[in-house]
C-alpha cells in the first residue's frame, strides 16, 4: 500500500468512530432524505468505508434510529447539565431547562428537524420512538416544574401542566422546523432566541396565580 493513499478518519480516530459516523448519517439523511440516501454516501461523508458501517449497524434502519438516538442523547445530556444544583423558583428552572434544550449546534438541530419531516411517512417506527424519546420526555420533565410551581404557591393550582408543557414543546419544535422554509415563505422568519424567550415568557404568564382583589 502506497504511503500517500489518503488516511480514512476511521484510521485517525478510532476512538471517534460511531460518533463521527452517527453525525455524518444525520447531515446525510437530512439532505438527501431517508429513502433516497445510500450507505455507500454515509461512509464517504464520514470518510469511512462502507463495510465500517457494517460493524456498527445493521441496516440503514438501525443507522436512522441510532443518530437519532445520539442526538437525543446530546440534547438530554445538555438539559442534565444546566439542571445539575438548580434549586432556584419552579419559574427559572423552566425557564433553564427549555433554554437548554433548544441550545446547542444549530446545524445538528437542523438536520434533525429536517430529517424528521419525512419520517412518520417513510419510516414510522423510528419517528414514534423520537416522538417517545424526546418531545414526550421533554414535556414531562418540564410538567414536572410545573407541579413543583403549583405546590409551592408560584404557579395557579388549577393549571393543567401537562398540556402547558405540551404546547410549549410542540409549539417550539414546530416553529423550528418551519424555519427551514423561511427561504421560500416570506414572513416566516423569526429569530432563535426571540421565539424561545417569547415562548418561555408567554408560558410563565400563563401559569402566574390571579391577583388578589
């Protein structure tokens, strides 16, 4: 083997591969969507040969379901991490939490929403494991403030916290994806910290108890 053959990632950094490769499969099946992206486009994007890919996965279904699962994985780990010693009013722990999740790297957010366009259709089983693992893990988490504002006299007693935190979840994640066509909708545009504080604020006013008369 000639010494300038070019060097495969999987050779650089071996500690790195499945992570190198579940980013790589989520900037591709963003792309090109999941029907029509080839492994064989994976493993380039990677740097990878295709037979890499075969160590780790199964199929180009198990490949879907695994960068999701990274992604998650990431996002979650960032939320655990703003919330680590946080004992501050229910109101600023949400606050923190939604702050968290929707931070991070913007193109990885958007090849997840991207991605995820297409996938109750495509690929049904991996979008209701993303639906369980992420968006219903993340409003439960944030109901869970809710109740604690509600015990503690902060927020309204008859505030209903879970549809509170589903509307604020849905709401963001739709908003976010709708981003993608700003392009091509005049006025769809907004801006990312805008629409996360706006959501957060109209959010908490929404729980604040009725003024005493």
């Amino acid at each position: 083997m000639s010494s300038t053959k070019r060097t495969l990632k999987w050779e650089r950094r071996p500690e790195a591969r499945p992570q190198e490769l579940l980013d790589a499969a989520l900037r591709v099946f963003a792309t090109r969507g999941y029907r029509n992206t080839r492994l064989e486009e994976v493993a380039a994007e990677a740097g990878v040969t295709k037979g890499a890919l075969y160590h780790y996965f199964e199929n180009k279904e198990e490949l879907l379901l695994r960068a999701i699962q990274h992604y998650q994985a990431r996002a979650f780990g960032r939320m655990e991490e703003a919330m680590r010693g946080e004992r501050g009013p229910a109101s600023a722990r949400l606050r923190r939490m939604v702050e968290s999740a929707f931070s991070g790297n913007d193109d990885a957010r958007r090849d997840v929403l991207l991605l995820l366009n297409g996938l109750a259709h495509a690929v049904p089983e991996v979008y209701r494991e993303w639906l369980a693992t992420g968006p219903m893990k993340a409003w439960r988490l944030i109901a869970a403030i809710i109740e604690d504002g509600k015990k503690s006299g902060e927020f309204r007693a008859d505030a209903d916290s879970e549809v509170a935190a589903r509307l604020l979840v849905s709401g963001l994640v739709t908003q976010l994806v709708w981003q993608y066509h700003a392009g091509d909708v005049p006025g769809i545009r907004i801006g990312h910290r805008r629409l996360i504080q706006s959501a957060i604020d109209l959010c908490l006013a929404g729980l604040q108890p009725a003024a005493s008369t």
